[in-house]
C-alpha cells in the first residue's frame, strides 16, 4: 500500500537499522571539528578530485555518526555502502536523523570504480533528473545545496578512514562482553543500550582548534590598523597518496588531513616591543 518513494524510505531505514544493529559504533565527533569539516564542504572544489574509493572503506559495514549542528535539525546520521540494482554499481546511503528521533531522510551518492567524488556527484544529477522525468543531459551537478549538504557529511567519513584520526573510545562507554557461540549460531546481536560502543572524534584536535583560534581572535585584535601582519584563517585540507607496487594487492590509497591553521596568530609586532638594558653590577654568587 505504499509508493514507490516510500517503500525506498522504509527499506533504507529498516537496511541502516539492521546494519548497524551488528557493531552499534556511535562515533560523537566534536563540534569545532565539525565546524571546520563543514566549513571545507562549503568548497566544493577541494574535494572533487578525492577518489571516491576512500567510501568504500568505512570502519564498520554500518557507523553512526553524532553531530548535532551539522545539518538543522539532525543529531547526526547513519552511514553505509550498498548495492544500487538499478544501475549495477555502489553506493553511499546517507540517512539523516531528526534531532528528535521522529524520522529520517536519505541521500545517495554513486560511486564507482576510478571515478572522483565530482563524478560522483556528476552521476548522482543524472540519474535524480532521471527519476523525476527531467532531461539528464541537463541536470549537471547536484544543487549546490545538496551537494554541500551530503559532502558535508562526505567530510565527517573521510575524517574516520583518514590516517591519523582521532578517535578514542568514549570514557563511559561500557563495552559489550561476547560469550562463545557455536560456529554456526548467527552474529552477536546488541539489543541492549549500554551496548553501544562509542567513540570520541578529535578531542585532542578539537581542544587544539579552539586554542590556535582563541589566539587568533586576540592576535587580531590587538593588530589593528597599519603594516602589522594581520592573522588569517587558512581551512583545512586534504592530501591522498598510493602505497605499495603498482597492481599488487599491497597497494593501498592514504588519506590525510591536514588541520586548518591560523597564520600569525602567534606574531608580534616588533614595533610594539620595548626593550631594556639589563645589566648585571654584581658577579653572580
């Protein structure tokens, strides 16, 4: 008795919950990182070369990701490749949580083999004004609204299969004590809250942020007017490399990134130096 559109919403809710129901990650990242992640979606160019393969790497089969803020009204969103029939390739499912836990919304991005988080958006257009009867020859890019709303969680993923990332267990977080199970008795299921396991995202660097932006606030003000270098904000970026041979299973894509940083927030300005003499009448003792 339900449309096509919401029997797709139904499947997709039901697939994230059954997925995730297996590991139960939370991953609760921190807000100034989520802020200066955000703030690189903005941009929609320092991604498009990434390849989109690094989303085929996800921690867990199924994460959640805790970000309140990221996106109005949403505390976060559950996150996990799949399988598209209709077009015979993979794909990204983002499900959005409301903040109040009444529903969810979805979106999908494309991928395929070789191809660039801009293709993978290109593709994702197409087969969206495919759906809605418009011409695909037309449809170019996503809307640059959903296209930063879904890199903006695009951001958030790559941070958690990036080298390096911080991520820490949760101090509270009471870990769930497997028993043994007969070899074909099915997967432990976690039914149970406290069986959650979660995971801190960029404490360390978050606190970090906050200290360098702190000083660039107070750096800025005190420069003023005149030929003082004044401090600016530089975003955080990416940078991806192969290791290992050439078409060898060893090789293997990194990700890393590379925190914003804040240029001159520790300057001072010479001018407003004052130097003293300082001489010693007596020999030390």
């Amino acid at each position: 008795g339900l449309s096509d559109t919401d029997a797709a919403m139904v499947s997709a809710e039901l697939t994230a919950c059954w997925t995730w129901r297996q590991s139960k990650v939370l991953y609760s990242f921190d807000a100034e990182l989520v802020d200066v992640l955000r703030a690189q979606a903005e941009d929609i160019k320092d991604s498009d070369v990434l390849p989109a393969e690094l989303l085929l790497h996800l921690p867990h089969p199924c994460v959640y990701v805790k970000a309140p803020g990221l996106l109005e009204h949403t505390d976060g969103f559950f996150a996990w490749t799949d399988y598209d029939v209709n077009r015979d390739g993979a794909e990204l499912r983002i499900q959005w949580l409301a903040d109040d836990m009444a529903h969810t919304f979805a979106q999908v991005l494309h991928i395929a083999d070789g191809w660039t988080l801009h293709d993978c958006l290109t593709d994702t257009a197409r087969h969206t004004a495919e759906a809605l009867g418009s011409d695909p020859d037309d449809a170019g890019d996503l809307s640059a609204k959903d296209a930063r709303v879904i890199l903006s969680a695009v951001q958030l993923l790559l941070y958690l299969v990036s080298q390096d990332a911080d991520v820490t267990d949760a101090p509270s977080a009471p870990k769930p004590q497997r028993t043994p199970q007969p070899a074909k008795t099915v997967r432990l299921i976690r039914d149970k809250a406290g069986d959650i396991d979660a995971k801190d995202v960029g404490v360390r660097v978050g606190a970090a942020i906050r200290k360098a932006r702190v000083r660039y606030e107070q750096r800025k003000e005190a420069a003023g007017p005149g030929g003082v270098k004044r401090p600016h904000p530089r975003r955080g970026h990416w940078h991806h490399y192969w290791t290992g041979p050439k078409d060898t299973p060893e090789r293997k894509l990194i990700l890393k990134w590379t925190a914003p940083t804040f240029i001159h927030a520790d300057d001072f300005d010479g001018e407003n130096v004052v130097a003293y003499t300082v001489r010693r009448d007596h020999p030390k003792q």
